[in-house]
C-alpha cells in the first residue's frame, strides 16, 4: 500500500482531514511541524552572529544582573 502525506493550512482543516480518516476507519498517525518559521529562524541566525562576535554571558552572569532588579 502507499503512503498520502497531507499537508493542511490550518487546524480546522487537520481536524476535517482526521474526522474523515476516522469515519474511513483508515489508520494513520500524527507528527509535528517540523518547519520554523522566517522569524524564528531569524532570531537563531542572530543568535549564532552574536555567539561567533563573542557577545555572549554565562548563566551566573545573567542569574547575578537578574537578581540586581
């Protein structure tokens, strides 16, 4: 047998898509979106910059300049 892979655009039409399997009795399984998006992506590669231009502090750096406020 074969594989579908469905790729809904929204949760209404995942629900619609899973109703219809259920009602079908075809089995099937879930998985999250692996996908991030544009600004999540974009806040990692900033990240990474600041990370490689050394502009980083360590836990107890941050833990002592939170407990400061």
């Amino acid at each position: 047998m074969e594989a579908i892979l469905i790729h809904p655009e929204n949760a209404e039409q995942a629900e619609t898509v899973k109703a219809v399997l259920k009602a079908l009795k075809v089995q099937f399984k879930t998985q999250p979106n692996e996908e991030l998006s544009d600004f999540v992506l974009a806040g990692i590669q900033r990240g990474l910059e600041d990370v490689k231009a050394g502009r980083t502090k360590t836990f107890e750096e941050v833990k002592r300049l939170l407990s400061n406020k």
